[in-house]
C-alpha cells in the first residue's frame, strides 16, 4: 500500500467542504440551499449541539509579505495581513458567540471559525451578513504505513556513515556528490513536516533535531507542535511511522536523509490514524509563527524554510490553498506528496495538485515508475507532478528502528531535503521559491511518456522527470562564499554551549561544542557582525569581515558575570506547596520546592522573571520579577486553578465520608434520581433533584444519564451539569452498593454519595470506593479509599465537575492515575457566595412563592413554593430587590462573600381587601333600577383599588385608596332595561388592589326579571316599599285562585319599637300570629325563592314560642325560635328554593309552643336558579 497520507473516503466530505477554507470564488459553484450545509443542519435536529464551521467572506492581501526582505518580516507580514483581515470580519461573530458563551475556535490563516453550537444560534450566526456559510468539520482518515522489501546499500565516497554505504534513494538523486564535493550537507536550513509526528530522540534525528541542546538535553519550544495534544507528554512523538520515516529521508543521519547537515521541527497534523481540519489548519498557521509550548510568544524567525506535506487527497480540493499560498508568501518552500491513486491519469490529488504547492511523483530502484504513482494534470491544467524521486523500498527511520516503506509519501521528502541543499550551498536563494523551482525543474532527468499529456521533457507522469540534487545545487548561483570559525573562551578556558550568531548579508546561529569552538561554511563575503551569548556570562560581539573564497576566524573572549542567591517560599492560598518548580526564564536554572514550600537558586546579576509550575492539580502556574544584586528573597504565591465561573479547587487528606442508606441501585449503566434534602447550588442554580449514575457521576440534569463512555470535560455531550468524583465503565455488583447520607448543620450540611466497593466493567477483581459531597453552601468534595492499583488511581476515568451547558469545567484529572487512598478534592465557588434565604407575606406570615430576588445587576433569583430561594453571587457589595407583584418593594444592602452565606430573610407588605359579599342578586321588574351596596374593607397594608363592572350598572366609588383598617362602600346602580321577564342578566363586579394574596376580588352581579313575584307585608294596612325600593302589599285571607293566609284565629301583633338588624322598620313591626298557612294560587311552574321575615315583637322568653315551617311540603325550617335564635326586635330573615309544579304554593306554620309568627313573606320567580 501507498504511503502518501491521502485523506481518501472520509476526506471526500472535505472537498464539499471547500467553500469554508478558501474564498468563494475559488469553490465551484452549485444550488445554494441556504447558509447551512444539510450535514451540519442533521446534526443539529439530532442533538442539542453541532460543531461546524463558519466561514466568513474577504481574504488579505499579501503583497506586503511578498515585498518584505527578511523572512521574519515577510512572515509577520502574513500574520499581521492575514490576522486583521480575520479579526475585523469576525468581530461580530465572535460578539455573538461571546454573548452565549459558546466554545469557539478562530483561525486567521484562513478566515472561519469553528464552532459548537446548538441550531438557534447557528440560525443567528447565518443570519450575518458577513458569514459566507456554514459547513461541516470533517476527520480525515490516516492509513497505516506498510512495510516494502529493503534494497541493498550503496558504497559512497563521502558517506560519514560506519558501513561506508547510504541507502539506494539517497545515492540515487546524487546527495553524497553533494557533500562530498561540494561540501555541502545542509547546514544552516531548517525542515519541517506535518505528519504523524516523530520520534525526536531516535538515534538518526536526535543530533538534527533543533530543539536538542548542547548538553544533550532537549527544549521543545517552537520546535514541536501538538495541536490536538495527543502525545502524552510535551515531547514529539509519532504514534504511526510515518512522519518518523519521512523525516529521516530528509536530515536522517547514517545514509537514511538527503540533507543530514540540516535542522529539523516537526507538527502533529494527523492525530492517531486520522487527520482533522481542526489541526491541519494550527498546523498551517504554526509553521508561519512557531509558539512555545503554551501556545503563547511566537518567534516567526524561527519559522522553517521548507515544509514537507506527504499527505493529501484525492482530486482536487481546494481547502488548503489559503494556507499554502501563506507559506509562499512568508518564504517557506511547500513539498507535496502527489498521491497514490494510479495507474490511471488525472488522478493527482489535492493539495499536490495546487499550481502553488510543488509535487512529488515516486519511481523505484530501477527507474521504473511506482504503479500507483498518481497522474496528472492537476489545477488549471497544470503539469503535475512537478517531479519524480524515489518512493518504493525506501528505508528510513521509524520509531524505535527502521522500515522500508512506498509510495509518494516517501517521494516527497527527497525534493524538500533537496532544496535545503541548495539553499544552504547559495544562502541567497533561501526563501526565493519562485526562484528555487527552475532549479529542480531544469535538472531533471528527462523521461519521455506522453501518455497522460505533455512533452518528453514535461509531462503528466515524471514531471520535469528524475530529481537530481547534485544537478541542482551546482546549478544554483555561486555567490561568492567564504567560511568563518573561531573558539570562544572565558579566562583562557573554552567555553562550550555558547550561542554563536552572524549577521549581515545572511543570518547563520550556532552553539559551540565542549572544546568552546564553532564553524560557519559558506557565507556570503560581506561584513557582519558576531554574537556571543551564553547564560552566566556577559554578551560579547565583535566585527567580522567574510571575504569570497577564504576562511576567516574570528576568537571571542567572554565574561563570567557576579552572581547571587535566590530564595523565597511558594504557597498556594497561603499554603506551602511542596514539589512546584522554579524556573528562571530564559534561563537553565530551576529548582524544586522542598516539603516546606522553599527553593533556593543561583543566578547571575540581572532581572528575571521567575516561572513557577506546581505539582499540585489544583494550582495554577504563575510568575515574579526578581532583581538579582547580591542575594535576594522573592515568595511567590500561586492562584488557585479555576473555571470560567470561578469554581477552584484544593486537594489534600481528608476523612473519607461514608453513606448510610442504600439505594435500590445496582447494576451496568444504571440511573436512580433522589430528591434532594435541600437545595443544592452548583454553577449558579439551585437543584432539589438530582440522578445517581453507577458510573461515578451525580447530575442535576432534567433527563436520566447513565454513560459509561468517560471524555474529557468540559464536552458538549451528555451528562453535562454533573459533579464527576470518579466517571468511568463501573459495575454495582452484589458486592458493592451507593449509599447516602447527610452530614453536618445548616447552611453547611452536606448530601453524601457513596459509591461503596464497585467495580470496573470487565475487571471484576479490582475494586475501589470514592463519594461525593454536595454542599447546601454550593462547594463540592470528593473522597477517595481502597486506591491501590494505576486503574484505581484513575487512569481511566475523569474527574472534576461541569456546568449545564457543557462549555465550563473544572477537570482535575482525565485518564491519569492522580488520585489516592485518604485524598480529599474539595471544589468552591471561590468568587461566589450563597445567597438564600425566605420571602413570606406580612400579613399572614406564610411564604410568597415565585417572588423576585434581585441582586445588584448580577443575578436575579425566584422562590419556590416554600418562599425560599438559593443562588450563587458574584462576591461584592449590592443592592437586593425583594418584590412580587401586589406585594410592596423591600431594598437592603448585601455583602456578598466569596464562599460564604448570605441570607435575607424579607416579609413583603401588601394589601389585603376583601369584600362583603361574592354575590350580589338583585330580583326586579323589567324596565327598573335598583341600588346594592358592597362594602370593602382593607386589613393589610395602605393600598389602591379600582373597580369595574358591566354596561349595565354603574358603581361608585370606581377608585380609591384604602389604608390599613378602613373599608368604604361601594353603590351598585343596577338597570334591569331590556331584560324580559323570566329571564336574566348576569356578569361580574370586578375590584382590583395591591392585595398579594387575592389582588382581584370577582363579585357575580345577577339581575332578575320574574314572570311571578307577590311580597306581602303581614298585618299591614297600606303598601309600604323597601330600601331597596322593592313594594310590599298588606296581606289578607286567603281566597281561592288569590293568595293569603289561613287560620282559624285572626291575631296580629305591631309595635312601636326600633327593630334591630334592618333598615325597614315598618315592614317588620306588625305580624300576624297563629295562622295555618299562607297559600299562593295561580303560580306558574318553574323555580322560586321564598323570603321569610320574622321579628319577636312581644317580650317572649325562650322556649314560649317554638314552631316549624314547612314550603311545599318539606320542612324549611325546624323549631324556630326567634328570642333564642336572635333575641326580641331583632329581623331575621330566611330564604328557600322551591320547585312549583301544580300551580299553588303553600306554605304552612306549625305550633309546637306558642303561636306561629311571620313578619313578611316573598315569592319570586327565579329562571337563574337551579332546580332544588
């Protein structure tokens, strides 16, 4: 199998892609759907989040670059144009992602942004006018090398090798002629490659590796490059074979490179098998403007002249042209892999196709072409490849040993080590590309096959033809040269390690060996100027005069500068933090703190600034400024480590916490969700649920999780808005168990969780226990026993803590054995405090639900049911706002500390009216009116009112004040106007007031017209109307088809006297007595209310006068009596709902004790009340 790199089967998602990573018009054109690719939109209707990409509109212009004459110029050239043009068409975006705290990614080399986002904001993000569209982000597949059949060696002249022989392709382009003749190996030329990455300490790289020191130690600032950190630790590694082998075709010492006087640096672009976008495009722009290891200080001067690509896909993709057009523009050479989709022409594929990017075909040791050496032509008809070199059976280094591999990738590296070659035999080419590919073309091999187009001289097979290295390189300019060397000493002695740097027509830096001396062939005649520079000494330079053809040397003394001593202690929040370390940047000196925190250095006279890395997980890196004089003293006091939202950690022994109840909670992937005893805070809301997973995590999440597939946090998947004390693939078995329990005293009791002696999925022997305190003050802790083995430890599982949206996190540890037995992490909210506390009703004391608890600007908190409410604050001094509507505004001033609760307790004042009556029924005639009166009455505090009603009645007052104890009545003006008799009018008095608890009071407001009404004012002479402007007739005997009472005695009593409990005195001083019965003929069918008024207008005792009173022949009211009921002169009224069937109503009065007695009596139809 081939071994180019190629993006093959999923890279043709990538190709779709290609309107993202370059301009518009560079991408072909097809229907435009919309904005948003129908990939990204799937994902988005399938989860809650998508990540994509979003390409904006406008490139930069890159002339200047282009004009600029040195290349660290020409390379912040690129930046700088490439960079503005970025940042002035993201602008917006990036506001818009800010604002919901979206995870983003912005890149400049080209002009998009990856995003992970849900479809709402990916519809905002459409929606602006300067987003040309949304795509999706692909994986690239990586396939795994193959091993060819190894070629024997060929004796060489020159080879500096132990068996005298290079491997067959290194003789092949005439590599050995070129060091041996000319000299030359390389030197002063740095090569990358995005690949797989290497291995940076094998045996044939470590000494061509730049980022190795004279001492033999290595620093990997801007030397490596991992952008995915897939390695484990910060050093290069390659995790595939493939970018190993094709580095040491390039500087590979013992035979194995082309050019083994050059430096090398190297990107990871491809992961593990595969290769993302993602990292394709940081690879791209790190090669403009390596960065340390932190990502931070770029250093374009130290940016590679040649980069080799021995990875690519098939056809022609345009996603990378951006970048490489960047690289040309900042000087740097871009060797291409052509692929390896043959035999078949017009299968050259992408980027080597790109009329910018320079390709590699491969042939084998026969000169033969390599059977899948992919053909051309490539983009705008361009001849590709542009050149052939070795590619089949080519031995190389891989990590750990060698292999032979084929293929274009192996082809590739050739040309690339090729031109360092060239550029290090005539230094004023270097950075010329347009002027370093003539060279390559013009001396290759001819092979005549037109057979995919072209000439015999330059055609779609072979390119230019055959590379010949020693061709091109005799062939480059002779510019004159001369060498300089020289011993750079200290008080006669030679130092070694020192940094040796010429300036002048070129630039050249080296270090000095262990006998103080250094060497520099090749430069062009000029003058310049020389740089010693060493740590520990003074800076020397001195004057040098480089003349063509002649050696020049150039002795420099140097200076041993005073030093003094360092000291000092290093905490973190005021603890000593044992095992951090103390590096003086820039420098080789550090040191370690002892168990107390102390360090102690020596250092030359000078500033620095101290770097301090602790050993602790949950401490962050920080540096001091230190003036050495003499001896000095610098304490440096590190910060906590935190999240976004101000989560920090500590870790340290703690007693392990234990639960006491066991949940019904066993097995695999298995979820039980509790109710809380209090409300928890985390991440700035209170939860009172929460899900129990048997897989180590607690999340407050509304779904049931239960994934036993641990990530790195923070994640966009599931389970988000969790506390992970432990999340791995865990069993409950019979063996184990989760229990809980609560701890501690309000408001710093805690909920524990105990995972009780689990065990890991498919390893049933290992056991370990952890639990999870979840404070009511909003902290977090863990605790841990039974941590013996690497797995125990946690070399599988994450720990730490999340937020709900899965774009904040606190990770202590993911798949690193950092945990052990009696370990405590303890996680606080170290820029916020709690805030809780109850809101209830003054009036009654009971609690408000749903209130307002505003908090300065900062945050705005509800209550529950319960009047209680709970929120994590921003520390600081505010203004809190209690209020609900109907309920008065309560202001206080709050101190909010950091972890520490604040409460506010707050009774709201409010109103509290209410009304006389629910229901106000007026029975009239048609065509009247009539007044009613609702009295209202306030027992809370001072509050408004209004009151509005129906068209059809009129109330006054409509509006007022009401203070606390005062009441005021209300006239209803009814109209009965329109409403026909047997019928009725219905609607509602409605009286709103700032009343919390009944802020709207409804009164039903019936008007009724009867068909049949007959009021009778007994033992009356005359008609006598009411207050309520209602007639009353006097009564009389009764007569068939009238009405009127029956009874054998004919007694009426009257009085004088005020009767209590009525505004109509008249209507009940006279009565009858001792009647049967009153009986109403004639009465149509249908429902009626009986009135009855009665007052005891003689002096009767209780007990004198008892009877019963029965309304169509069911007892209405049983053994009545007035003086015991009410007392003498009192009114009391009573009314009855009866059904009248057969056209007489009777009512009837019987004796028990004494004489019956009735005042007045009533009956009126009443078509709005239910049958009784």
């Amino acid at each position: 199998m081939p071994h180019t790199l190629r993006l093959r089967a999923i890279l043709t998602g990538i190709v779709t892609v290609a309107g993202l990573l370059v301009p518009q018009a560079a991408a072909q054109a097809a229907p435009d759907p919309g904005k948003i690719d129908a990939t990204v939109l799937a994902g988005l209707a399938q989860d809650d989040k998508a990540t994509f990409w979003v390409r904006l509109k406008g490139d930069a212009d890159l002339s200047g670059a282009r004009r600029a004459l040195t290349k660290e110029a020409k390379a912040e050239q690129v930046y700088e144009a490439k960079s503005e043009q970025a940042q002035t068409s993201q602008r917006d975006l990036r506001k818009l992602l800010d604002s919901h705290h979206a995870d983003y990614t912005p890149f400049w080399i080209v002009n998009a942004v990856r995003v992970t986002a849900g479809e709402k904001l990916a519809a905002e993000i459409a929606s602006l006018p300067e987003v040309e569209r949304i795509d999706p982000v692909r994986t690239l597949s990586l396939p795994k090398p193959v091993a060819g059949t190894a070629q024997a060696r060929v004796k060489v002249a020159d080879p500096a090798t132990s068996d005298g022989a290079v491997e067959w392709n290194i003789d092949r382009v005439g590599a050995p002629r070129v060091w041996d003749e000319l000299g030359n190996r390389g030197e002063g030329i740095v090569v990358a490659n995005i690949d797989s990455g290497v291995q940076f300490d094998h045996p044939d790289l470590a000494a061509s590796y730049r980022g190795r020191n004279p001492d033999g130690t290595y620093s990997h600032d801007y030397n490596w490059f991992d952008p995915a950190g897939i390695c484990p630790s910060a050093a290069p590694c390659d995790n595939n074979d493939h970018g190993t082998h094709v580095m040491g075709t390039m500087v590979g010492a013992n035979g194995l490179g082309v050019a083994p006087g050059a430096k090398w640096i190297a990107v990871k672009g491809c992961e593990v098998n595969t290769c993302t976008d993602a990292s394709l495009l940081a690879a791209g722009e790190w090669v403009v403007r390596p960065t340390d290891l932190n990502g931070r200080n770029p250093r374009p001067d130290l940016a590679p002249d040649i980069v080799n690509n021995s990875w690519g896909g098939d056809g022609f993709d345009p996603f990378y042209k951006e970048v490489v057009e960047s690289w040309l523009a900042a000087g740097i050479f871009p060797a291409f892999s052509n692929g390896n989709e043959g035999p078949a022409c017009d299968t050259s594929g992408s980027p080597g196709q790109y009329q910018t990017a320079y390709s590699a075909g491969a042939f084998d040791v026969n000169n033969a072409l390599y059977a899948r050496s992919s053909k051309g032509e490539g983009e705008n008809g361009e001849t590709k490849p542009n050149i052939a070199a070795p590619g089949v059976n080519v031995r190389s280094s891989i990590p750990g040993g060698y292999d032979s591999f084929t293929g274009t990738s192996m082809a590739s590296p050739h040309v690339a080590a090729t031109v360092a070659l060239i550029w290090s035999g005539s230094p004023g080419l270097q950075g010329d590309v347009a002027a370093t590919r003539p060279l390559l073309d013009g001396t290759a091999v001819d092979v005549d096959d037109t057979s995919c187009g072209g000439t015999a001289a330059d055609n779609n097979i072979w390119g230019e033809g055959r590379l010949d290295a020693y061709a091109a390189v005799l062939a480059a300019p002779d510019e004159g040269l001369g060498d300089l060397s020289g011993t750079v000493t200290a008080g006669g002695e030679p130092v070694s390690g020192v940094t040796v740097t010429v300036s002048g027509p070129m630039t050249r830096t080296l270090v000095t060996g262990a006998d103080g001396r250094y060497a520099i062939p090749r430069l062009l005649a000029g003058e310049y100027e020389l740089t010693a520079e060493k740590f520990g000494f003074a800076r020397a330079t001195a004057a040098v005069t480089i003349t063509a053809e002649q050696a020049a040397t150039a002795d420099v003394p140097m200076t041993v500068l005073p030093t003094g001593v360092v000291s000092g202690t290093v905490t973190t929040a005021g603890t000593p933090e044992p095992d951090a370390t103390v590096q003086a940047t820039g420098t080789p000196v550090s040191a370690v703190t002892d168990a107390s925190g102390r360090y102690s250095m020596t250092l030359p006279h000078g500033s620095y600034e101290l770097a301090v890395t602790p050993s602790s997980r949950c401490s962050s890196a920080a540096t001091a400024a230190v003036t050495v004089a003499g001896d000095a003293t610098r304490d440096v006091e590190l910060p906590l480590r935190g999240d976004n939202f101000g989560y920090t950690c500590r870790s340290g022994a703690q007693e392990y916490a234990a639960g006491t109840e066991k949940l019904a909670l066993t097995g695999d992937d298995e979820a039980q969700q509790v109710t809380l005893p209090f409300p928890v805070p985390f991440y700035g809301t209170g939860h009172t649920r929460a899900w129990i997973g048997t897989n180590g995590f607690v999340t407050f999440a509304a779904d049931r999780v239960t994934t036993g597939s641990n990530g790195r946090l923070p994640t966009s998947g599931t389970p988000n808005n969790a506390v992970y004390p432990y999340w791995d693939d865990l069993v409950v078995d019979a063996q184990a168990g989760v229990y809980t329990a609560v701890t501690g005293t309000a408001p710093h009791r805690a909920f524990v969780v105990e995972w009780r002696n689990v065990t890991f999925y498919n390893e049933g022997a290992q056991r370990v226990s952890f639990s999870a305190l979840l404070g009511e003050d909003g902290s977090v802790a863990f605790r841990y026993k039974d941590v013996e083995s690497e797995r125990d430890r946690g070399s599988s599982a994450t720990i730490g803590i999340e937020n709900p949206a899965g774009n904040d996190a606190l990770l202590y540890s993911y798949e690193e054995p950092a945990l052990a037995t009696g370990q405590g992490l303890t996680f606080t909210a170290s820029r916020h405090g709690l805030v809780t506390g109850k809101v209830t009703d003054a009036n009654d004391g009971d609690p408000i639900g749903g209130a307002t608890v505003e908090v300065g600007d900062v945050a705005t908190l509800t209550t529950a049911a319960d009047g209680t409410f709970y929120g994590q604050v921003l520390a600081g001094d505010y203004e809190a706002v209690v209020s609900k509507e109907h309920y008065g505004t309560f202001t206080q001033q709050v101190t909010v500390a950091a972890a520490a609760v604040t409460r506010l307790d707050t009774a709201l004042v409010t109103g509290r009216v209410s009304a006389s009556t629910a229901e106000l029924t007026v029975v009239m005639p048609t065509g009247s009116s009539r007044a009613r009166t609702v009295e209202l009455t306030n027992l809370g505090s001072p509050t408004p009112y209004t009151v509005t009603g129906e068209p059809w009645f009129t109330v006054t007052p409509a509006a007022g004040e009401l203070a606390k104890g005062q009441a005021v009545s209300l006239k209803v003006e009814l109209s009965s106007a329109g409403v026909a008799p047997g019928t009725f009018r219905e609607g509602k008095l409605t009286i709103k007031s700032a009343s919390g608890r009944q802020p709207t009071i409804e009164v039903k407001v019936t008007v009724v017209v009867p068909r049949h009404q007959v009021a009778i004012d007994t033992a009356a002479t005359r008609n006598f109307v009411d207050a309520a402007g209602d007639t009353w007739t006097p009564d009389k005997r009764y007569a068939q088809g009238g009405h009127g009472y029956l009874t054998s005695q004919n007694r009426t009593q009257s009085t004088s006297r005020t009767i209590a409990g009525t505004a109509d005195q008249a209507l009940f001083r006279t009565a009858r007595e001792s009647m049967l019965e009153y009986r109403f003929d004639n009465v149509p069918a249908g429902t009626y209310t009986v009135e009855l008024n009665f007052a005891e207008i003689r002096n009767m005792r209780m007990g004198q006068r008892v009877f019963d009173v029965l309304v169509e022949g069911q007892l209405a009211i049983p053994a009545l009596d007035l003086a015991l009921e009410s007392g003498t002169y009192t009114a009391v009224t009573r009314q009855y709902t009866v059904k009248v069937t057969d056209g007489q109503l009777n009512m009837r009065f019987a004796t028990r004790q004494g004489a019956t007695i009735v005042n007045g009596l009533r009956i009126s139809e009443r078509p709005d009340k239910a049958t009784p």
